[in-house]
C-alpha cells in the first residue's frame, strides 16, 4: 500500500545523504501532526537507508529536574550504548560507534525538552563529532515551535545554526485518500468525499480524522460515497466546534488586548507575508496551531487561514468570550 508523503520523506532523506559538510536537519512540524510526525515511517525509512544497527532514536527527557548524569545516561540507553554515567561517557562511547566506519542515522524527538543548559550540552556533543568525523554523523532534529524558537532566537546553539530547515508539509489529496483507507480499512473511501472533507479541514489532521470519524459514525458510509455527505452544514458545525481548534483560539479570545487582534485577524483573508520566523506573537501561535498556514513559495509566500471552518470557529470563540 503507498504510504502518505512518501514523496516528502524521500526528499528528507536525500537531502541528508547530500549535504556537506554537515548532515543535519531539522523537520519542524505544527500541533496535531505529532513530534516527530510518522515517527515510525522515518524510522523505518533510516533502517532501509543506513542499517538497521545503524538508526539511533534520542528522545530528551523532559523533566527539568533531571540532573545531567540522569540526562545521558537516559539518552545513553535509547541509543544502545549500555550505562553511561556522564555527558564525557555518552560521547566518547558514541564516538567508538563512528570510529568503527559506518554512517549512523540519529532521530531525535522533542529536541527543544529539559533544560537549556542540557540541550546546549546535547548539542555540543552531536557538533563536536559530527565535525570530527565528518560525513558520518546524520542527525534530524525534530520538534515545533520550541525548536524553531532555538533555532532563530537562541544564537548560541551552533548546531541548530548549521542546521537545514524543514516543515512538515500540508497533506496532498492523495496523502489524505491514503490516511483515510489506513484507519478505516474496511471503507471503499470515494474521492468526493475526501475532496470535501479536505476542503472543510484545510488538511487539517486532527480536524480531517474527526471529520472521518463523524461520517462513519452519523452516515454510515457503504463504500459508495457522496460529497453530500462532507459539504453538510451539520459536519462543518461539528467540526467548527473542535476542542483543537477551541485550545488555540480562546487563549488569544480571553485577553482584551488579543481578542482585538483575532477579530481583526478573522476578518482577512490574508494575514500578511510569510517569514522563516514570524516576529508577530498572535500569528506565531495561530501557525504553531496549525490555524494558519503558508500558500506560495519564495517572495509570494503569504499566510492565510486554513479554511473558513477554522475561521467560523474563531467567530463562534469570540462570540462566547463576549457573551460571558
């Protein structure tokens, strides 16, 4: 079965075999998508690519208690390495890996967890040896909108600075038509329905799988389809009621000062020009929200709303702060 954003992960991975002189990338991904998004899919796409030996998966722990020996000895056990007492002991035993030849591949979630003072150290380490032995140490740094904040506001994380950025891309129609078939298998899903649908969530995921789940629950859709059923006014209700879209928009409908701003925000129908880093607190948080997303490319890449469900949520969010 073809997997959805195949074509993207391929050029992930070729990205990473071709940069010199450093491999490293990040993949910033918005809410709902998960961090890193298809975690097992990349996984998977390293082991065909490096090894299976050769795929390491670091996953910081978030606690910002953690002494630092409990930090790398944590980590020291994700990537294989036995017990390692010390950030001195995680790196000379990574670096034994490396001497021995072979590339390794390092997946690692949630960079931006714990405590500044860890991640710089973390940071350091994959530097030092990924400048030491060059060509051998592939990392992909995964996270969202704390990542990005490292990446653009913190300049003394070096690694992040040498670091190729990019975003998870919006799904396809057919990403979609193929996430629809593996979650609910037993469906013959028709293409005008999950074109509907694509238009009412925006590729939204989380509002794309409740979307999915109404029609098989309210509908019970045989296989046949019918755009009908995904253009209905009791679907685009329900899902501009989502709690997805709610945990975004009432945080910034609760303040006098930001709920100004979301109803001026709501009233266009394009919210400006797109930035690497979007300097304009409201609309950063509406991305990282996945509310708002960029259409073009280059100079005439311009941020608009997802979709007018998202946009009739906000009016509904605004209607009830006013009302209480």
């Amino acid at each position: 079965m073809a997997q959805p954003f195949a074509a993207f992960l391929d050029r992930l991975f070729a990205q990473l075999v071709q940069a010199v002189p450093y491999p490293i990338s990040l993949l910033l991904s918005p809410a709902h998508w998960g961090q890193p998004p298809f975690r097992q899919e990349l996984l998977q796409r390293a082991r065909v690519q490096y090894g299976e030996g050769a795929v390491l998966h670091i996953q910081p722990p978030f606690s910002v208690s953690t002494a630092q020996a409990e930090y790398f000895a944590a980590i020291g056990r994700q990537c294989g390495l036995g017990e390692v007492a010390s950030d001195y002991e995680f790196e000379s035993a990574l670096e034994r890996r490396l001497l021995q030849g072979d590339r390794i591949f390092c997946l690692v979630s949630r960079f931006e967890q714990g405590t500044p003072a860890l991640r710089e150290t973390l940071a350091g380490i994959l530097r030092s040896l990924s400048e030491m032995h060059s060509g051998r140490l592939h990392l992909l740094l995964c996270g969202g909108e704390a990542l990005a904040d490292l990446k653009y506001r913190s300049g003394d994380l070096s690694l992040l600075n040498i670091a190729q950025v990019n975003h998870w891309p919006d799904p396809s129609l057919d990403d979609l038509m193929q996430l629809a078939r593996q979650r609910w298998p037993e469906h013959r899903w028709a293409v005008p329905v999950v074109t509907a649908l694509q238009t009412l969530s925006g590729g939204h995921p989380a509002l794309f799988e409740e979307g999915l789940q109404w029609l098989v629950d309210s509908q019970g859709l045989d296989g046949v389809g019918n755009e009908a059923h995904a253009s209905s006014s009791a679907l685009r209700s329900h899902l501009a009621s989502s709690p997805r879209l709610w945990q975004t928009l009432l945080p910034l409908a609760q303040i006098p000062a930001t709920r100004a701003r979301l109803r001026q925000l709501l009233q266009a129908d394009d919210l400006g020009r797109a930035r690497p880093y979007l300097q304009d607190d409201e609309l950063r948080r509406l991305f990282w929200g996945n509310l708002i997303h960029v259409r073009g490319t280059g100079e005439s890449a311009r941020l608009h709303w997802r979709c007018n469900t998202v946009r009739e949520a906000g009016l509904m969010v605004l209607e009830s702060c006013s009302s209480d």
